[in-house]
C-alpha cells in the first residue's frame, strides 16, 4: 500500500513582477520565502505558517483575487492528480 504525501502548493499565482526590496506583488512573497518554498526540507508547518502571514499581509482586494486565484490553481492540481 502507497502512502501519499499531503503536499502544499506554493503561493504564487503567476505574476512574479518585484519591487525594489524584492517582494513579489502576485503573491507578496520575499526573496528569503520564496527559496524557502524551494526547499525540499521545508516542513509542511511551515509553509501553513507562512501561508497566514502572507495573507495578512495582503489588502482586502488583493486578497481576494490572490484567494481566488490560489483556489483554481489548487482545483487545476487536484483535478490533474485524478486523472
């Protein structure tokens, strides 16, 4: 019997434009989060943390379209796991 690994999408969403500390405005990520991300021992735990933080970063609008966005990606992942 195979054991799946539960894993947690990245944030980004495609945009992937800076500014000049080198946040990225799709996601509002930092540089030291997004190669955190990349990291293949970057626990789960920590990931869902900073999923949080990110959203409270975030304004209201952006964080809705960010939500919205995030929610296909995960949707189109899912869906292409079934197949």
């Amino acid at each position: 019997m195979t054991e799946k690994i539960t894993k947690i999408l990245s944030p980004c969403i495609s945009i992937c434009q800076y500014d000049e500390s080198g946040t990225c405005f799709g996601c509002l990520r930092t540089l030291q989060e997004r190669k955190k991300w990349k990291n293949l021992d970057t626990s789960n735990e920590w990931k869902e943390k900073n999923l949080k933080a990110i959203k409270i970063r975030m304004q209201p609008q952006h964080r809705k379209s960010w939500e919205d966005t995030y929610t296909k990606k995960i949707e189109r992942v899912l869906k292409n796991e079934k197949t």
